[in-house]
C-alpha cells in the first residue's frame, strides 16, 4: 500500500484515533485481517467472525510489527476505531486506488473466474507490474485487501468479483471503479440462491453497469458464445469487445485441438494480427478463458505475440484448480477440488477424458471421483443426475460418488446411462474413496478429483499423493 499516516487514515475512513502516540507515523506494510500474516508497518485489521474475533487477537499483532489496528472497539493497543471495519477497509481501498491512478480490469462469471484471473495477470505482469487477487478472494473483505497490496509502481489491478445475490457486484464495484470489465459467463453456479440464471446475468452485469463511457475509456469484454453475457452490451456506456468462437468476436480462436496430454493448442487471432498458442493448462475449456485474458491484454496495448507468448508460459497460479501431478508409479493426479458447479464438473470430465485417452490406449482407467456440487436449489438432483451421465458418455472408467444424497444422484445418473457392476460406486466419505482407490489403482492411472468446497475432497488427492498418509494427517 502507498504509505499513509494513521492521521491520514482516520480522516479516510471516518474513524478516531485510540492510544496512538504519533498520528504522523505511517503504514509501511501490508494491511491484513489475520494476526499471522503480520509484518513490520502492518495494518491489522480486526474482524468480528463467527467463531474469531479479531480484537482479542490486536496486542498480539502489535507485538508482531503491526503500527496499529483497524478496529469497532479500543483494544489497549494503537487502533482506529470505527463504526464498521469492512465499510473502512473499503472506504480505505477506494481512495488509494483513486490516488494511484492504476487500471483497474474486473472479472466476474459463473465458472472459470479464478483461472481466468490468474491467467490475465501472469500475462500482464510481463507488461508491466501488476497486482491481482490471490485465490478466490474475491469478496467484499477480500477485493479490499487486494486493492490495498497495490503501490505507485502497480501499473494494472486484476479484481475477481464474486456474487451470491443482487448488489453484490455493485457494492464491489463502487469500492475499486474498474476501467476494463469482464463477463466470462452465466451459468447455474449459486443458482438456489439467485432463483434462476436470468437473475445471476441481471447480478453479473453489474459490472457492465458500472464502467465508465467510452469516451472516458470504459471497455466491456464479453463472450460473444453466451447469449445472456453478449446481452449485457445494452446495460453499459462503455465500448464492447467481443471474445469467443463466433465470427463477430474481436479475439477468437481457430485451429482448437487438444495435444496427447489434454493440454489446448489453437491461433490466436486479434485485431491487430494472429500467432499460435499452446496452453501448459488441461482442458479445452481453457481456450475460452485464455481468449478473454488476451482480450484484456489487447485492450491494454499488448501486442499479439507477446499475448501468445505469455499465455503459453502461464500455469497455475490458485491451488486445487485442475492441479495435475504424476506420483512416481505412474499414477496421475488431477486435484480440482477448490469448487464445483454443472459447467466445471462438465468441463473437468472433458479434461479428464481428453488426458485419459493415451492412457486407456495403454490399458490404463480414468477415475472421476466426485461429490455434491452445492447451492443448486430445486436443480441439484437434475444437474447430478447430468454430471453421473456425461461421465459415463464421456467413456471415463470408473466413476466414485463420494458423499451423501448428492452423491447417490450422481452414481443414479451413471447407472441410468448404462454403467453396470463396478464402474461406478457410492462411498460414504473421503477416507472410504481413498481406501477404495489405493486398492485399486494401477500405474497409468489417472484420477481426477472435483466437489464443492465444503465436502473437502482434496484431502483425497492430498492422501493420494502421500502413500503414507490418510484422509486427515496433512
């Protein structure tokens, strides 16, 4: 963060000044929310959670470095104190983003945000210095501690802005004002909460909404193969690029084709010239994301083979997103278990597939082992009833319903399609899977492993990777 002073701070945010000896000492560190990750000049910031609450944890991050604490109540220890903390983290993030004048590109979607974010900015880091959310932190404590990591060298910011209802996005994007805003997608990811997906395009094209005019430089990068995002052109002033397969897309792709590995080879076509990109990413849902990070990289004067370049050499940044590592007896790992919903879960089986055919041609098995993908409402047995019969349409060999209801509406899906004896299987939770799969797997394997967050399965893979461990010892 550029360097403020607490008196500074305390005027930002509407806050008053507890036990601190000198106003004029400024921030020089991070600003954080977890006592660990304090370093010399931090600003903590204490959060009342549900199970934690973060003032009881101020003398502690004082003691560690920390200048002072953002904080609801005097701690006894050099505090700010405010009416609300995240309406001041927010109200702090906002003005050091106006002061520092950096582009500020915003994603949103229903799948792929996460990758598609970590790809946008591993190709524009190689432009110029950029700063982008770590993981999925992409909420409303997240996005601000994010925008705080930025300094007066940071050229360009990289938001990912998540919504689980109406508001959300706009409430994101009055905290840091992008100038580039991107829709990947709207699919059914969150759809029990919103109601349908008519309601999560009105939520996702906040984002749209809130972009500056054309004329003042606001540029809205849709994808041009979803008809509800390529709709969202009307609710913005600023101008639309296109991305995707169609003939109108701006940056589009031809020549798509998976190698041996799985991994998305194709020509790049832009504007201003084409060149040829292979992935280091599994999966040919990939191209759709790298095409809307080069779409980003175009508008912010990138030129085309630099694009290509970078996106060529970029991996993955997030853990347990189509996390693919080869164990020493041969056996293949895929550990896609951050999160899950209808359009991922499809798309890993397509990975999956796509990597296992040079297996199977070698006798080898796929494995999906897969569990409840959460949020879906009065979807949920009709989408995991879908996901157990592509896996069996999609040839993969062996199916694992790890879990529960969910779990038992996905291997009801396999069966449905024609999976019979031991080509599908419901266990009751992760310990069971990873028994189940040290007894039966062989070198050539590969294993893909995908749920929502809350079921936890990439204690599975984890274990899997370690021959000594079970489910619970890492």
């Amino acid at each position: 963060m550029i360097a403020l002073s607490l008196a500074e701070i305390a005027e930002i945010v509407g806050g008053q000044a507890h036990d601190i000896p000198d106003p004029d000492v400024r921030i020089t560190g991070p600003v954080v929310i977890d006592s660990r990750e304090v370093r010399a000049g931090s600003l903590f910031a204490a959060f009342a959670g549900e199970h934690v609450d973060g003032h009881d944890y101020a003398e502690r991050a004082v003691a560690a470095g920390a200048t002072a604490v953002l904080a609801a109540r005097p701690v006894g220890v050099p505090a700010i104190v405010v009416d609300d903390v995240q309406s001041a983290l927010g109200a702090l993030a906002r003005t050091v983003v106006e002061r520092l004048g950096t582009d500020v590109v915003a994603l949103t979607g229903s799948a792929g945000k996460t990758s598609t974010k970590d790809l946008i900015a591993q190709v524009l880091d190689r432009h110029a210095p950029t700063v982008w959310t770590p993981g999925s932190l992409n909420n409303e404590i997240g996005l601000p501690l994010t925008a705080l990591r930025a300094s007066d060298e940071t050229r360009h910011l990289v938001l990912e802005m998540g919504a689980r209802g109406i508001g959300h996005i706009r409430y994101l994007t009055g905290l840091t004002p992008p100038r580039i805003g991107l829709v990947l997608n709207v699919g059914t990811a969150h759809i029990g909460e919103f109601g349908g997906r008519e309601q999560i395009a009105v939520a996702k094209g906040e984002l749209v909404e809130s972009l500056p005019s054309a004329e003042e430089g606001g540029v809205a990068v849709l994808n041009a193969d979803d008809p509800l995002v390529r709709a969202m052109a009307s609710r913005t002033k600023a101008r639309v690029t296109l991305f995707g397969e169609a003939d109108e897309a701006a940056v589009r792709a031809e020549n798509v084709h998976l190698t041996e590995t799985g991994q998305p080879s194709f020509r790049l076509h832009t504007p201003t010239g084409c060149s040829d990109v292979t992935l280091r990413l599994y999966g040919e849902h990939h191209v759709s994301n790298a095409l809307a990070a080069a779409a980003v990289a175009h508008e912010l004067g990138m030129p085309v083979e630099e694009i290509a370049t970078a996106l060529s050499e970029a991996g993955t940044l997030s853990r347990w997103r189509m996390e693919v590592t080869e164990r020493p007896d041969g056996v293949t790992i895929v550990n896609d278990a951050y999160n899950a919903n209808p359009e991922s879960m499809r798309a890993a089986l397509r990975a999956l597939a796509a990597m296992g055919r040079a297996a199977q041609a070698r006798g080898a098995r796929t494995w999906a082992v897969l569990g409840k993908m959460a949020e879906l409402g009065d979807a949920s047995l009709v989408e995991h009833d879908a996901v157990g019969r592509l896996a069996v349409r999609l040839n993969v060999s062996k199916l694992v319903a790890v879990g529960d209801r969910e779990a038992s509406w996905l291997q009801l899906g396999a069966y449905n399609e024609g999976s019979w004896g031991e080509e599908s299987v419901h266990v009751s939770d992760a310990q069971a899977a990873v028994d189940l799969l040290r007894s039966e797997l062989r070198p050539g394997d590969v294993v893909l492993v995908k749920a929502s967050r809350s079921v936890g399965l990439e204690k599975v893979a984890l274990a899997l990777l370690d021959t000594e461990g079970e489910v619970t010892g890492r």
